[in-house]
C-alpha cells in the first residue's frame, strides 16, 4: 500500500465540496490513481511513461471532460 502522505488530491476537484475527485501518488517507476471518496478500494497504476499518453488519450476521447 502506497503511504497516505504520497497521494495528492486532483486540482480539478469538482464544484461544490470538491469530493468529486482523484488522487494520485508518483512514486519513482510508476504512478497510481486512486477514487478519493473510496480509497480503499483498487486503484490504477502505470509505469512512469506511459502515464502520459494515458491522459492524453483521455483528452482526446472526452475534450471537455479533462
């Protein structure tokens, strides 16, 4: 388990309460991200480059979204 002082909230956290968000832990061969209202639960994990051209597909499927 990765320590709870690593995960750091998205700055794009919602309106609101901002619980409308993710966190995301770098560590040194990968990065991790977790749904913040359900911590516990299982999180996504990608080796440090291909973290990237995983975000950059998601802005090209979902432009207003990211």
């Amino acid at each position: 388990m990765i320590a709870p002082a690593l995960w750091k909230k998205s700055s794009f956290s919602g309106g609101g309460e901002g619980n409308d968000c993710v966190e995301i832990a770098h560590l040194d061969t990968h990065i991790s991200i977790r749904d913040s209202k359900a911590p516990a639960r299982a999180t996504l994990t990608f080796p440090t480059a291909a973290f990237a051209p995983f975000i950059e597909a998601l802005r090209e499927t979902h432009p207003t979204g990211l």
